[in-house]
C-alpha cells in the first residue's frame, strides 16, 4: 500500500470553501484503490504552515506529496516544497490547472519530481498501483534517474463522471469552514465549459486535454450524494450548497430533471443552494424551474460595462439586453443575484471603466465583485497583454492578491490610475454596503460589523471582504 499527501498550497491567499478537486482526489484513491490518500487543509493554518505540514508527514508517514496548483498558488507551492525536501526524502508531484498549462516551466523545478498534465484520479490510481515508477503511467511527465525529462502522452479525460466517488470532506475542518462561507457546502454536477472567454483558462485547457471537455454527471448521482450530505453535515451546520460548475444551466433538461428530483425527495425543505449562471441562457422557465426547487441565488459573470470590451476583448458574447433580462427575470421569481466584474482590460480607457460601474450601479445586484483582470497562462488573454506589453511579471509573485492589486496596466490606463479607480470602486462598495446594512438591521448592523473586525478576522485570517457573509448575506439567509 502506497500512501499520498494531498495539498492545496493555500498559505497566503483565502478561500471560504474545501478543495472540490483535492476531496475528490481523495476519495478516489480511498474508494477504487488498495491505497490510501489524505488532505493536509492549511486555510486555518496559514501562520504555522511548516509547523502544520511536518506533524502531518510525519504521523501519516506518505510516500508522495501531491499538489494541487493554481497559477496565483504556484510560488506558494514551490516554497512549501522547498521545505518538505529540506527536511524530507518524498518525492514531489505536481498537478491541478497550472501543471496542465505550464507543464515545461513546473516540471523544470528542480524540486518537483513529476507532474500530471490532465484530470489526477486515473493517473494516481495507475501511479500508486505501480509503486510510483512513472514509466508508460499515460498523463504523466517526470525526471529520470539522470535528471532527464520524460514526457508520458496524455490520458482522455473521464466521459462518464457517475464512475468517480463522491468528494471525501472528512480531513477539512468544516464547522469553521461553515462559519466563514455562511454554512455552504460545494457540490459538483459537471466538469468543463463550451464557451471561449479569453481571460478563462477553460479554452486553454480544452486545447491541452483528449476527450469531451463539458461532461455532466446524472441527477440521480447528484440527488444520492445531497441525500448524504444532509445526512452526513446537517447538525455540523451545513444549510446550503454551491454548485460548483462553470455553468449550471448549461443544459436545460437536466437542470429540469434536477429540480423535478429534487422537490420529489423534499430536499427543498431543508436544503437550500445556489449556482452559475451564464445570461443568454437564462430563461422564465429555468429560473421558476430552480426556485420552485430551493435556489435562492445565482451568480453571473457581467465583466464589463462597454460592449467593444466584453464581447471584443473578453469574448463573452454577452449584450446588455441579456444581462438585464437575465437579472430581471431572477429578481422576478425572488432570487438573489451576484454578479462578477472585471478590471483592467489591455484596450480599456478610465471612460470604459467607468462604465463598468455604472452598469453595476444601474443593475443594484445583491452582490458585486470587481477583480483586478489576472493575465493567467496560456489563454489568448495573456498573449494579447504580451503583445502590446503590459505584463509586468514582478505582479505574479503577488498573484494572490490579484482582487485588490492590479497586476497589469492597459494600453490607455496607468497602473496608477487602475489603482486610484480600483480605490474609488472599493469606496463606492463599501458605501453600498454600510447603507444596505444600516437599511436592514440598523444598530445590529454595526454590532456584527464590529464584531467580524474585533472577532472573526482576526481569529480566521479573513480578508475584509469577508465582512458582507458575516452580516448582509447572514440577514438575507434569515440567519
């Protein structure tokens, strides 16, 4: 029996939910293998990270470490490997997007044994099942005896995603994770997006990957795996789940499958959850279809509020008339509405931002955010901020404040101006916000308020935006 550590390298950024794709790795080689895998979670762990990590190799003794890395967790990753190989003889494999973007520039890490440049679940299980010799093991690179570099073909992705196990949440510390994601649990029912956004890494990794990239699992899948959790996480605090597709709607009869199944097992009565949506295919008949059945909010990427940048630049292919009418019809049915924005475009003028917060000031969404435009690897995005030299590299070491710090200027925008209007953007949220909440709950408002920066930021490492969970979004929930 092998065993691995599976790692998030989440030491300096935050997240509000568990891993999806590490408890699924886990599970996977806990459940359809003679192996065993475990979670090391640091988001609670963040200030003693090494201290956290050594106590986990040593009492689970594992013969690999595995990462999973996101471009802006990349540098975290290689200093929290650096130290492992100080102090431990383990060899090191490195998987998740920017392994599979970035296969060269992460396997070049003289740290970094191998890597998996596709979906991880098969590749582990043949990997462990042969005592992780990597030869002929499709869907891996890794280094020889002599330094050199081999490169395994690729692996097709999994068709039929019912195969895989339902994710394993048992190493995550989920009463505090409840705490701080107003008691959501993430769920998946598909993996892959069809659609070509150009500052998304989807498009990027359709053209690395064999097979269908958009797969659904089926609504009886779902509908067991929800009846565990309710069973599994209810009196943890569980009251909510995320789905965690790119595009929950993608298809309108399983969205309809869906709802209809989940109303017949009274799930809506104690369950409620929220989702992904994209504006042109939001309808009447979807939306009604996913409130009747316990949704009570929708998120939606808007991006910009100037066409020429969101459907020339973005490529989104989104009109204005579709967003409204998407926001509209879910007000309608008594959905919440959040909604994404993007900052910092190449081509973008301050005149064009601007317009982006007027749209957003003129839609009144329950929820905005406003990302500083992150140029990630490989996606037409990063090679168009290229060509006209706008990446400034030094940004990346600092990538996971990629919200709050720019880390491009546009053609027509200085980076000092993308921060003074990120700066006033911030201001007019914050103001947005404290009318809202002194609307809602008046003095309670303030209470909580002090609260979370007295209490909970302090306790959990939570960024200030983490306020609008501890007490706008607990009132809208009725908490």
């Amino acid at each position: 029996m092998m065993k691995i550590l599976l790692v998030e390298p989440n030491i300096e950024g935050y997240t509000l939910m568990p891993s999806m794709s590490l408890a699924i790795l886990k599970s996977y080689v806990n459940n359809r293998t003679k192996h065993k895998a475990e979670i090391a979670d640091f988001i609670f762990n963040k200030k003693n990270w090494k201290e956290y990590l050594k106590m986990k190799i040593e009492r689970f003794q594992p013969d690999i470490v595995g990462f999973s890395v996101m471009s802006f967790t990349y540098n975290q990753a290689l200093r929290m490997t650096r130290f492992i190989k100080k102090n431990y003889n383990l060899l090191i494999i490195y998987g998740g997007i920017h392994a599979i973007l970035m296969p060269e520039q992460t396997i070049n890490n003289k740290e970094v044994d191998m890597i998996c440049t596709c979906e991880g679940e098969e590749v582990l299980k043949e990997l462990l099942d042969k005592n992780l010799n990597c030869k002929n093991v499709r869907g891996i690179w890794y280094k020889d005896k002599e330094g050199k570099i081999i490169r395994n073909i690729n692996r097709k992705l999994i068709q039929n995603l019912d195969k895989l196990p339902f994710p394993d949440f048992d190493d995550y510390d989920l009463k505090k994770y409840f705490l701080i994601s107003n008691h959501n649990l993430p769920i998946m029912a598909s993996r892959g997006c069809p659609y070509n956004c150009t500052y998304c890494s989807n498009h990027a990794i359709k053209k690395k990957l064999k097979g269908k990239y958009v797969r659904f699992r089926s609504v009886k899948s779902i509908i067991d795996e929800i009846e565990l959790r309710i069973k599994q996480y209810s009196n943890k605090g569980m009251r909510y789940l995320f789905f965690y597709d790119d595009i929950f709607i993608l298809n309108k009869k399983f969205v309809f499958d869906f709802c209809k199944k989940f109303k017949e097992k009274g799930f809506d009565k104690v369950i409620k959850w929220n989702a992904n949506v994209r504006a042109n295919l939001v309808t009447d008949e979807i939306i009604n279809a996913m409130k009747d059945a316990g949704c009570y909010e929708v998120r939606m990427g808007v991006e910009a509020g100037n066409d020429y940048i969101r459907n020339e630049v973005y490529k989104k292919d989104i009109s204005k008339e579709q967003i409204f009418n998407a926001v509209n019809i879910a007000k309608k049915y008594g959905i919440r509405v959040r909604l994404n924005f993007i900052v910092g475009a190449p081509y973008e003028t301050p005149e064009m931002i601007k317009e982006t917060v007027d749209l957003a000031d003129k839609i009144n969404a329950d929820y905005e955010l406003f990302a500083i435009l992150m140029p990630l690897p490989e996606t037409e995005m990063k090679e168009l901020c290229e060509k006209e030299g706008l990446i400034e590299q030094e940004g990346f070491r600092n990538s996971h404040e990629m919200y709050i710090d720019p880390v491009i200027r546009t053609k027509y925008t200085t980076r000092k101006q993308i921060k003074k209007i990120v700066r006033n953007i911030r201001i007019y949220q914050i103001k947005k916000y404290l009318s809202r909440g002194i609307r809602m709950k008046g003095f309670v408002f303030l209470w909580d308020l002090l609260a979370f920066f007295v209490y909970y930021r302090v306790k959990y490492g939570l960024e200030i935006d983490n306020a609008f969970r501890f007490t706008i979004n607990k009132y809208y929930l009725g908490r």
